[in-house]
C-alpha cells in the first residue's frame, strides 16, 4: 500500500480562522502550532485539526410572553469527528460568538481525545443572557434551537450536554424535542439529562470531581500537601463548588471564592457545605457570612496553595498572572488561562493543570451515561465514580510522563497525547473519497 501524499495543499486560511485574530480559537490555534513539532510522521494531517469539520450557525426565533417575537443566534459547531461522533456542552451566555464555540469545540477534541473516550469533539451554544428569559421563553428558545440543530445531532452523530448557564431540565427538554421529531424517544442524544429520563448518577458531580482527582494527583507529584493546602476557587457552580467541597473534605481549607456576585474570604477556611447551600439559594457568593468581603481584583492576590479557575475563558491573563501565589492552577474552566498567563506561570515555577484534562470528568461520565443508555443497564454510583477516577488518573500518568519526556508543559503534553490519537484515526480513516 502506498503511504498517502506527505503534503497536503493549505490554502489561505479565512481571516477569523487564523492564529493571530485575537480571541479563543486564534488561542487553540497557537496550541496547536506549539505541538506539531512533537507529532512526527502524523503532522502531515495538522492541518485537519485547524478547521472545524462543519459549523451551523441557526436564528432562533421565539414568542417573548409579552407578545413579541425575539431572534437569538446560535451555533453547533462539530469541530473533529475522526474518533467517534462529535461530543460536548451548549451554553446560553451573552458573549458567546461563533470563534468560541469554535475553539471550544476543538478543546473538546483535545479533552475526549486525552480521557481516550471515543468521541470527536463538538459545542454550542445560543448568545443569550438566559437570566433575562422568563422559564417559558427558556424552554421555547431551547426547543426551537434543538429542532434547528438536529439535522446534525444524534445519538450517534452529535451528542450535546449541560455547559455554562444549562442544566438537566434543558437537557430533557432537547432529548424531547428532538424524540418528538424523529417519531422515537432517543436518550442517547444528549447526556448530562434527570436520573428518570437515562440520566446517570455522579453525573452532576463528575466534573468537579475530576478536577479533585487530578488535582490531587499533580499536588502528589510536586510534594504539595493537600491536608492544609489553601485553595482559592473562582466560579461556585457545579464545577468549583464540588471541586472545592471534594479538597475540603480531604483536608485542604477552601479560603477563598470569587463568583460573578463578588468575592470572599476566610482564612481559617469557609465551610464549603454552607456555601454551596448559600449560593443554590441566593444564586452566588456574596452576602455569605461568616467571610470577609474581598475586592474583586484582590482575588488573584489572595495567599493560597492551590487556585481552581472554574468559571469563563481568558480569567488569568498578563495582568493577574504574576500575582498569583499558588504553587498548582487546576483548570476548571475551559480555556481560563491565556497563552501570555500560561507562560508568566511557567516561568515563576506555577505548575497548570490544563482545562483538557482537568476538568475532563465531566464528559467522561457523559461516556458513561451514552453507554448505559444505548445498553438501557443503568450502573451504581460507586462504580461510576470508581471507573472515573480510573479513567482520569491514567490520562494524568500518561500526560506526565510525556511531560517528563519532552520536558513540556502540561498543556503541551496533552495536546500532544490527543493530537496522535486523533490524527492516528485519520490516518487509519483515509481521506475520502
Ligand atoms: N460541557 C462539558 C465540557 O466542557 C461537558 C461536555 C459533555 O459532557 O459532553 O467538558
């Protein structure tokens, strides 16, 4: 057989494709250039991973409960599907843009590929401010979205699941309306769903608890003790409050939170169960007692062992990076930490877990939970968490000896680790025709 032709013609990438447009996927992009030196023979295929597969961009119309009708804009963007059917979150936020699915999607890529579960990567998302929608208008605009997208969706294309600002009710409703149009109830098209509609158990929880497992793990490697280790946890929803409550109950003292409500602190340590109870009801951190108020911007000032970006993209930049005291960044968040950041903790001996395996868990039980819906078998708790913790300490092992190996950073070997899968399986696919 004939090995396929070692160079494939590039031609002039579109402006908002390129590596210097400012923003997350010209970020991805510069990800990407910094490990094809490491991916040998595979590297003829790079440029795969430079374009996502298939972007739809869809107008979302809905009747407002006052009487009018609104249009929001929305994306599916399905970046790589070379491993298996595309795979990641939608999120409702009013800054959402076409570039940030976009990079998101591709990190998504990166993730599924990293936790090795057999899934390209995909995201979406609506520019809208949900806060703003009243529940209806909520479920009209979710319904309206999925019908628009579900030319591409499905159980076996495209699979969606809970981001910033969704949840389980929208995960039901996008499994209704897409089980209405295809005539069949079909659970398996999105996850992250209720326990009573092919929902998993630790499902909620698998993304914080992914962000402690592999904490813990790079906190073992670089001596750092977690009894005692003060953590400082920006974002207190699903992902930093259960990150944040597992490091808590193993001994560390969460002494700080920032949310989009303020920011707070404690030295002796917050009681993270409380908090987590404070924020379900009152919707943040502010207001929480006992703590000290903290200026927004002196969070990134605040002594601590450990910080756990769990919130947006572009959080620890040039600007906050040098004043950070933590010895270990666990990315909660995708994309927290930009690449100018990413160097200044380098440099000052910062070690960063990065967002595609960090906080990896949450897909990886989104796995769990597609697999037990095609197989209608539903798991226990103990074992999901069990076969979580597995899954995500051997992608660490991996990831830190092809750290070691290369002497890279952690981001670096990851993208490394991912990108031979992924363009290992396009190798073996063949270009089609
Ligand atoms: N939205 C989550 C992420 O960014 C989970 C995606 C999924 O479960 O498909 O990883």
């Amino acid at each position: 057989m004939t090995a396929p032709s070692p160079v494939l013609p590039v031609h002039a990438l579109p402006s908002y494709l390129q590596a210097d447009h400012l923003g997350p996927w010209g970020i991805y992009l510069q990800q990407v250039d910094r490990v094809t030196p490491y991916l040998g023979n595979l590297a003829r295929w790079v440029e795969t991973l430079k374009r996502p597969k298939r972007a739809l961009i869809v107008d979302v119309p809905i009747h407002l409960d006052n009487g009018t009708v609104a249009h929001f804009e929305g994306y599916r963007v399905q970046h790589n599907t070379s491993r298996g059917p595309g795979k990641g979150g939608v999120r409702f936020h009013q800054d959402v843009t076409l570039s940030e699915v976009m990079a998101l999607s591709a990190w998504m890529s990166i993730k599924n590929a990293a936790v090795n579960v057999p899934y390209g990567g995909a995201k979406g998302g609506i520019r809208v401010d949900p806060k703003t929608l009243s529940r209806g208008e909520l479920e009209r605009m979710t319904r309206r979205y999925t019908s628009e997208i579900g030319i591409i969706i499905g159980p076996t294309k495209d699979i969606p699941a809970p981001d910033v600002n969704t949840n389980e009710q929208i995960m039901a409703w996008m499994m209704d309306t897409y089980s209405m149009n295809e005539g069949a109830t079909s659970t398996g098209v999105v996850t992250g769903k209720p326990i009573d509609l092919g929902g998993s158990l630790g499902r909620r929880e698998a993304t914080g608890r992914g962000v402690y497992t592999v904490g813990a793990e790079a906190a073992r490697r670089i001596g750092l003790e977690i009894k005692g280790a003060r953590v400082a946890v920006q974002g207190f929803g699903n992902v930093g409050g259960v990150a944040g409550k597992l490091f808590a109950e193993a001994g560390a003292r969460v002494v700080a939170v920032q949310d989009h409500t303020g920011a707070i602190y404690r030295e002796a340590g917050l009681d993270v169960p409380a908090l987590m109870a404070h924020v379900a009801e009152t919707g943040g951190v502010a207001g929480f007692a006992p703590a000290e108020v903290l200026d927004k911007n002196k969070f990134w000032d605040v002594p601590c062992d450990i910080l756990i970006p769990a919130a947006l993209e572009g959080q620890i930049t040039e600007a906050n990076a040098g004043r950070i005291t933590a010895r270990l960044v666990i990315e909660g968040a995708n994309g927290p930490t930009t690449p100018q950041a990413d160097d200044i903790l380098h440099d000052r001996g910062v070690l960063v877990l990065p967002d595609v395996i960090a906080n990896a868990g949450g897909v990886t039980v989104s796995y769990f939970e597609w697999v037990q819906d095609f197989s209608s078998f539903f798991w226990t708790e103990d074992e999901i968490n069990a076969r979580l913790v597995k899954v995500m300490r051997e992608a660490f092992a991996a990831v830190w000896q092809v750290a070691e190996d290369h002497k890279v950073s952690l981001r670096t070997a990851t993208f490394i680790v991912a990108c031979k899968r992924i363009l290992h399986s396009r190798d073996l696919r063949g270009l089609y025709p």
